[in-house]
C-alpha cells in the first residue's frame, strides 16, 4: 500500500493546451474489395448487417453479421464463406484479447456457412457490455490453418471528426464522421483533469452527431460553462471489422438535432496526441474518506489529517496491477500532485485545515499506459 501526506501546495496546470484532441486506429483493407455502396450503421438499435472484408485471408471471405450493436443476451447472427473444406470454429473475445466463447461448427464443405452466437459466454451467463471481436477459424486437412480475425489495434491511420464545436449553453458537442469509427469524447480542462468520459469507444456512424454533455454536474457540483480552461477532447478509431458493440439496455442511440447550434464556439486549436490510444473501456476505481464523519446532506466532514482511499473496480483490478498506470489529484480543479506507481488499495492524506470552510471537490485522474484515461470526483465539506 501506497501512503503518503499531502499539504495543499497548489500548482499551475501545465501550459500547452488543446481544445480537442482527435486520434484513431487504422482500417484494414483485405481479401477482396469492399463494395463501395456499403453502409456501415452502428448506433442504432435496428439490425443492422455490415459487408466487411478483415486482415489478408487465404479462404474465408464474404463475411458479415449482424446487428453489429446489441443490448446483453441479444443474439448476433454471423454469415461467412469459406473456399476450402475443413474443421470450422467461431471464437468471441474481448476488447482484451480473452477468449468469451466458442463455437466449434465442425466439418464443413467449402461454401456459405452460417453461425449464431447467443450473447452469452461459455458458461452461459449473459456477458457484460463492452466491445466484442469475432474470430472465424479454418483447419483443413494436413494441418493447414486460416484465421480471419481483426483483433484491437492502437496503430494506424487517424479517424479525423470534422467540424467539431462546442456550445458551452447548451452543453452540445458536434461533429461528423467520415467513416463509422469507435469514439472517445472526454470533457477536460487544460491538460487536466479530465472531468468526465462522455462516450466510451461507443460505435458511430459516418455523417453529423451531437452529443449533450452536462457541463454543470460534469465534476460534482462544478459549472465549468464559463471555465475558460475547459476544452473537449475526441479520439476516433476506424470501426474494426469483426466489431459486436453490446450496449447496456437502458442506453439510447443519439439523436441528430434538426438545426445545429448558431452560436457553437469554433475550436481555436487543433492537435492530435503522438500516441494512439486502445479502445478499451475506461478504468473505473472510487474514492472515499474512511475515516471521515457524514453530515446529514450525505457528505464527507473532514477535520485536520484525513485518509483518501482509491480503490480499483474489481473488473480492471487484475489487469492494470499487471501493467502500470498512475494516479493525478485535483482539488477544485487545481492540481496537486501525481503518483507514477499505483497500487491497491491506494492511500494518501490530506491535510484539510490548509482548506477553506465550506464545499470543495476532489478529482482525480487514472491513467494507464496504454491510453486509457478514469475519473471520479468526491465532494466533501471542511469545518
């Protein structure tokens, strides 16, 4: 366990700033050519059936499925065609790689082959929402293989939004799409802290969007309407091929405003990061004051030295003690300090008497090493 105390030395944030930031992953072109006429949807709730062709394959080509978005326990329906017999299987894996399920087709002849896949995994519990890959695999005979896979990829070509804008009253975030692309939208301040991950790699489709972000609650009970740090970040990764997006059921596709907004601020700077991130789910993690008391409005009272305990969501615990990721603290959207090596549970504490009475915010910020970018935010009261 990590421990330390902090006194409430505040520092200026870091003086490059960017206002949006738009980074993405490359599209593969494969074994024959995508029909030009094809239209990739992958927002919406409809069924909807993609023709996409993945990485260089020898014998399986013509593959499709669909719908591409479904909510949990919904089926997918997967649709290829081999030109080789041979012993065929369908795996689905995570956006990390780990094998969900697998469906052994048998013996096939060459031709059209068709699988379903029920949403669930190989111990039959309905999975989780995230994105999933599907892995279509040929064994002919004399030990011959063909795999046609499109596994997560942070290299390649960008997914560049175009005319992105931002209006700050009404909270709407616009853009376009040249292509259908995983997006990341982030609302932030100047290099940080990010406030909040208003899509999470959520699949879209090419053409306008408009995304309403809360800027009021966005960070406890922040208004950073008028923040003149306040910047808006997209990151867009080329949609993979073998993509099934599960969306949690309460959530709805976006819709597209008749008239965009006339009096949305034009973005100022453009940049784009020199790394691309993973699309993967942002970590989850909570704060909390162990030792603090609670007043009647269910806030933390803080008195002299406090503990401020972080504590990793079981669900990536495993994943990022296995790699590296770092932990930055705000407080009031000024920031603190950072710590390079996290742990978990993860300590430090703080000294509240170098704070004013009355509402303050505590925001901190995990980052991993391959991209991936939590936040949480703890309001708290001092005497």
């Amino acid at each position: 366990m990590s421990h330390r105390v902090v006194s409430l030395m505040l520092h200026g944030l870091l003086a490059s700033a960017l206002l949006l930031s738009v980074s993405g992953c490359a599209q593969l072109g494969g074994w024959a050519a995508r029909p030009s006429e094809t239209e990739i949807l992958a927002d919406t709730e409809a069924a909807r059936t993609r023709v996409i062709r993945a990485a260089p394959s020898m014998w399986i080509g013509d593959y499709a499925h669909s719908p591409v978005t479904v909510a949990p326990g919904d089926s997918v329906d997967i649709r290829f065609r081999t030109q080789q017999p041979g012993t065929v299987s369908v795996q689905i894996e995570d956006s990390g790689g780990a094998i969900v399920r697998r469906l052994d087709l048998g013996w096939r002849e060459a031709g059209r082959i068709r699988s379903t896949w029920d949403g669930r995994d190989s111990r039959g519990q309905t999975i989780e929402p995230g994105l999933y890959y599907s892995v279509v695999s040929l064994s002919a005979e004399g030990g011959q293989e063909d795999v046609f896979a499109r596994a997560p990829s942070a290299q390649g070509s960008e997914v560049l939004p175009q005319d992105l804008s931002l209006d700050r009253t009404s909270g709407l975030v616009s853009f376009a799409l040249p292509e259908s692309a995983l997006v990341r939208l982030m609302i932030l301040l100047e290099n940080y802290p990010v406030l909040k991950t208003e899509l999470d790699w959520q699949p879209l489709s090419a053409g306008e969007h408009s995304i309403p972000v809360d800027l009021v609650s966005t960070a406890g009970a922040f208004d950073v309407r008028r923040e003149p740090r306040l910047r808006v970040r997209v990151d867009g990764a080329a949609t993979p091929e073998t993509l099934i997006a599960v969306r949690s059921r309460d959530t709805q596709a976006v819709p597209l405003p008749d008239v965009w907004p006339s009096n949305a601020e034009r973005p100022i700077v453009y940049s784009r990061d020199r790394r691309l991130p993973t699309p993967r789910p942002e970590p989850q993690f909570m704060i909390e004051f162990p030792e603090s008391r609670i007043d009647a409005s269910g806030l933390p009272v803080l008195d002299g030295i406090q503990p401020v305990r972080l504590s990793l969501d079981e669900s990536v615990a495993e994943g990022l003690l296995a790699g590296q990721f770092e932990f930055m603290f705000f407080a009031d959207l000024t920031f603190l300090f950072e710590e390079e090596e996290g742990s978990n549970p993860f300590t430090v504490s703080l000294d509240s008497d170098q704070f004013s009475s009355g509402l303050h915010h505590l925001t901190v910020n995990l980052l991993t090493y391959d991209g991936r970018i939590g936040t949480e935010t703890i309001s708290f009261l001092v005497n």
